[in-house]
C-alpha cells in the first residue's frame, strides 16, 4: 500500500514539474471525438472504469491492472493527437459527472493534472503532457487505485 501512495506521489510529482517545461505552440485537432474504454475494446483495462473516455483511435502504449495486498491499482497510458483543451474538457467533465472528490485540476494548453480520492474507494490522477517524441502528440497517463 505504501509502495503505490510513493508511486502515485512521484507520477504527479513528474507531472506537475513538467507543467511549466513542456510546450506544443503548434497544437492540432485530433480525432474530434471521445469513447469509453469498454467501447474501445481496450485489453487488459482491468479495475478501470469501463465507462473512462478515451480519444476514437487513440494509441495504447501501456495497461496493467493488478491487485496486490488485498487492493486493486491499474494504470493505462495512451497518446492521441487530441488537443489538450478537450483532454482537459472531457476528462474535467467526466471527473464532474461522476461526482468525484477533487484534489487537484490543472489544464492548460500543453499539460493537465486531474486527480482526487474518493474516501474508502479509490485515488485517481489523469496526466496529460505534450509527447518530446511525437511532435503534435499528447500522452495521457491514467492511474486508478483502490484505497
């Protein structure tokens, strides 16, 4: 339990440091539209949300769900070409639906820190940076653990 509270710790430490360092002055408009996870047929989205949106489309580099001491952790990431504003938007209004304890929301043009903790649930954070590799890309990172 301490080893994901550390690692959840350090991916938003990440996240946020990289808020004023990264930049994409060009942005684009991606695929326009959002599904879920369920919808994208997303393998190994184990103790996600099926209902979690994900830009149509969008490039799935990594998922893992486990469960360790009794508790559920999964994390996935994925790049897209969506822009950050409707990341932010979406996942702002997903967050918002859902009545979902807010911790912290920072969205701007290039970067998005979404995350909370519902007490006796669960913790999430949804990381959105512009990608150094992919210029024009947007990499997403969604962590989603069992309290």
């Amino acid at each position: 339990m301490t080893y994901r509270k550390v690692v959840l710790g350090l991916l938003v430490c990440v996240a946020a440091a990289g808020l004023g360092a990264c930049s994409n002055p060009g942005s684009e408009t991606g695929e326009g539209h959002f599904r879920t996870l369920a919808q994208e047929g997303v393998d190994k989205s184990q103790y996600l949300p099926g209902d979690l949106p994900i830009p149509a489309g969008a490039g799935i580099t990594f998922t893992e769900g486990e469960t360790a001491h009794g508790k559920k952790s999964s994390m996935l990431i994925y790049e897209t070409r969506e822009s950050m504003d409707e990341l932010g938007s979406t996942y702002q209004k997903y967050v918002n639906d859902k009545a979902l304890k807010l911790g912290t929301q920072i969205v701007d043009r290039n970067n998005m820190l979404i995350s909370g903790k519902v007490p006796n649930a669960y913790s999430y954070s949804i990381i959105g940076t512009s990608s150094t590799s992919h210029p024009g890309s947007t990499e997403i990172i969604v962590t989603w653990i069992e309290n």
